[in-house]
C-alpha cells in the first residue's frame, strides 16, 4: 500500500498584496498549496474609486465583485481553484467606511442616511470619535443600522457563496465591537475572522472588546521583532507573546510587516527594504515562534507611498524580485516558504524549550521534539557548536539552506545529523539562519 501523506494543519496565510485573481488561482496550484499555505489574503475585491494608488482599494464604491485584480468570475474562478489545492481565500472587507466623496452611491444603494454625521478628523482619545467620525476623510457607515448592517452582510454573504473561507475586516476599531457581531449574526456558516484593531496603550478602543468575535490582528508583534531586528538584542524576543498587554496567542494575528506599517512605519518595522537580510530573520522568527497566527505579506517594490502595483502580474510575464521582476515575492523565499511547512510540523508543540541565546543577537530553540531552528542576528560572529534539539535522532534537511522533496525524502541542500541524545551541530553565518523539523526528516 502507498504511504499516506501525514496531514498536517495549515497554519500561517500570505497576503498577496494587490494581486490579481488569474496569478493567485495559479499561485495557489503551482506553490502554496504544496508548501502548505493556509490561506490567501487577497485585497479588497469590491469595486472602488479608480485611481492608481494603492490605497484607492480601500475607497468602496459599491460591493460589486470588480476591479483592477479581476472580474467577478475570474474571482470565484480563483476561490474554486485556490480550494482543490488546500487554500482558503480571505476577502479584505472594507465595511467601516466608504469612499471620499459624496454620501451618495447609487449602486449598493446607500445615502446620506447611511452614514454618521460626523465629518471632524478622528479623535484617538475618545471613542465616540474614533468609531462615528470619518477615518482619514472616508465616509463613515452607520453600523449601528440594520439596513446598512444588512448590505454589509449581503456582500459577506455574496463572497461566501463562492467559496471564501474568512474575512479581514478593515478598520474594525472604528467600528463598535457589537457591530461586527451583529453584521456577523446576520452572515451563513462560520467563516474564520480577523478584525484589524491597532491596539494603542492608553487609547479607549482596545485589541480584547474583539476577541469574542474572532481573532484581532496583534500589531504589537511586528513593532517588537522590528527594532530588536534592525538595531539588535533579538535575544530579548524570548517570550514575546506572553507579554503583558497582548492578546492571546489563540486569538493574535501576527506578521512581521504588512501592507500599512511597510509603507506608513518602516523606521520600526521589518521590510523588503531593510538590508543585509534582516528583514528574512525577521519572518523565519514570526513563522518559528508559537505565538498567534502568522500571515507573510507578499508585495512589490514600491519608492512612493502611492505607488500601486506593477502593470503585469507575477504569472503574466513579470517576475519575482529574486528573478528580476517588480513582485517581491516575501512568501517564495526559500526560507520563508519552508518556515510554512515547519510551523505546520510543529504546530501540535505550543511550547518553546532549549531557549539558547549568546547575550544578545544569536538564538536558537526547540518546538518541543518537533523543530528547532537557530538565527544569527549578530553582524560578524558564526554560530558553530552543538545544540540539544530534542528531537529523534536522525538526519534532516535544514530548510533554510534547501528544500525537502517528501515524494522521494530527500534534500536539494545541506543536512544536519541528530544523534542519539538529540544533539546536532549547527554551523550558521552571520545573518543566516538555520531549521531542522520532522517532516523533512530523510
Ligand atoms: C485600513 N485599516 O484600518 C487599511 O489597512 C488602510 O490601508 C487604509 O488606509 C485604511 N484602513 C482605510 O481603509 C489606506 C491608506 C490611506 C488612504 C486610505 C483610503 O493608508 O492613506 O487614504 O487607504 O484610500 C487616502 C489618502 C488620504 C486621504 C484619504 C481620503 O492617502 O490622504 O485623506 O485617501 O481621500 C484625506
Ligand atoms: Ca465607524
């Protein structure tokens, strides 16, 4: 009889920011599926204001399936095609507001009525304020509506019948916890959902008013790993998660940058444009730290805050960065798409243990007997000795360095041997790092 496939959970997402729906169809049969990919962030599906900015997407002008991604059918082209391959789509659901420009849209329809009536900038320390009046200028819904609840919930509902497995809601502190959970009442099934809440101290709106009704992005996570990357001491990382303030890791979106701290917080956050490698260390730490649930944002180069993305997608004659293309392509690095198949291996050990630091920026540690991985933030020192790993003895390929081929059990680069006590030894350069994990054991 042939060997069954262990199963393993899906357990971190990519955003594949401002992609379209053809590449992201084919994205998900020719990589994530394989890799082990949970789900796809996609952008903003719903039609909106036409200008080339990025941000014109979260501009709603009607909750039409259409736009510079792709058409409605070539959407649940993508949805259903995503699903053969074990890949859930997540629709960014822009429900707070609508565009910038007359209380008027026709198309849904909604009218002045449907909106609050405050127009002044938003006051982030009174929560009036920061849930009725218009974010940046964007028209603000009255959420408190039935109606308006109503037509929200249609276009969830609308997404869902195509097959969409979860949601981002957009802006979810700007509107009222008992909100969402109306709007979610009123939706079929049990759809994942994430509510983007940037938790402030001090700031009346907090991360836990939204755990009750699904997990709550963790920005806290990103602006901790970024400063600990960029300027050293990632050694004080151990334990992050647990630290006062932060949500639970079963209710904690995390991710090491995203689309808005890229572009609005690059001095503390991590991103494609830090040098010397930091920015990888920073997602092989997300992806190999038991703390909440990681999404890899994967975008495309960028010198303006504006700048939208390139005229031709990834699967469309363009290329990823590391192939002279204008994509990133953050999730098909080596390292970071083969950290996907370690946090899934890994996924069933919540603790970390082995924790080895050297007093400041180099790392390691075991996911129970199931991983260990080590990453070398130190500007000029090697790791080169020997580490309990905990794990059965054996030889595994270290999958930042090659990838693993499960059909044949073999290794496309260097291997590390276990011995009989669960010691290995690890050589990793100066801004490298290295992981071993049961499911890429030969
Ligand atoms: C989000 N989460 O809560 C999104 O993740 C974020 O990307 C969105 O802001 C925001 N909320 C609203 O959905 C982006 C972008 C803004 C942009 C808005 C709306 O960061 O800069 O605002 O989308 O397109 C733009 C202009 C801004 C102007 C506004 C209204 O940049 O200067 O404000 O449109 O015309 C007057
Ligand atoms: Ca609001």
């Amino acid at each position: 009889t042939p060997a069954i496939a262990q199963e393993v959970p899906r357990t971190a997402f990519v955003h594949l920011f401002e992609w379209r729906w053809n590449d992201i169809a084919t994205e998900c049969e020719t990589f994530l599926g394989p890799k082990g990919f949970s789900a796809v962030q996609v952008s903003p599906p719903q039609k909106s204001v036409s200008n080339s900015a990025w941000w014109a997407r979260y501009q709603p002008m009607s909750y039409a399936f259409e736009g510079r991604s792709g058409s409605r059918a070539e959407f649940a082209d993508m949805v259903q095609r995503c699903q053969a391959a074990g890949v859930d789509i997540y629709v960014d659901a822009v429900i707070n507001h609508m565009a910038a420009q007359d209380r008027y849209f026709p198309e849904v329809p909604y009218s002045a009525d449907d909106f609050h009536t405050c127009t002044d900038d938003i006051n982030y320390s009174d929560r009036w304020s920061i849930q009725n009046c218009d974010l940046v200028g964007l028209n603000d819904l009255k959420t408190e509506s039935e109606s308006v609840r109503q037509k929200i919930a249609d276009y969830m509902n609308d997404a869902l019948s195509m097959g969409v497995a979860g949601f981002r809601i957009d802006a979810a502190k700007h509107i009222p916890a008992a909100d969402i959970a109306a709007i979610k009442n009123k939706i079929n099934g049990n759809p994942y959902i994430f509510q983007e809440v940037i938790g402030a101290a001090g700031e009346p709106v907090q991360t836990s008013e939204y755990t009750y009704i699904g997990d709550v992005t963790e920005f806290n996570f990103a602006r901790a790993i970024g400063p600990k990357f960029k300027h050293g001491g990632i050694k004080e990382l151990n334990g992050i998660g647990s630290w006062s303030g932060w949500l639970p890791s079963d209710s904690a979106v995390t991710f090491t940058t995203n689309h808005d701290e890229e572009r609005h917080n690059p001095q503390q956050v991590l991103s494609h444009q830090d040098f010397g490698n930091l920015y990888f260390l920073g997602n092989v730490f997300t992806l190999a730290y038991p703390y909440g649930y990681p999404k890899v944002m994967s975008g495309y180069y960028f010198d303006s805050f504006d700048a939208g993305p390139p005229s031709t997608g990834v699967h469309s004659g363009n290329a990823c960065g590391f192939d002279g293309g204008d994509w990133v392509c953050e999730h098909r690095w080596r390292g970071v798409a083969n950290m996907v198949a370690f946090r899934n291996h890994t996924a069933t050990e919540f603790r970390v243990t082995n924790w080895w630091d050297d007093g400041s920026n180099q790392i390691a540690f075991s996911r129970g007997g199931l991983g260990f991985v080590a990453i070398n933030r130190d500007d000029s020192k090697v790791i080169s000795q020997s580490f309990m790993t905990g794990m059965p003895q054996g030889e595994y390929c270290n999958i930042i360095a090659g990838n693993f081929d499960a059909q044949s059990g073999s290794c496309s680069g260097p291997t590390i041997q276990v011995d009989n006590l669960g010691y290995a030894h690890f050589d990793v350069a100066s801004h490298d790092a290295a992981a071993i994990h049961v499911g890429a054991k030969l």
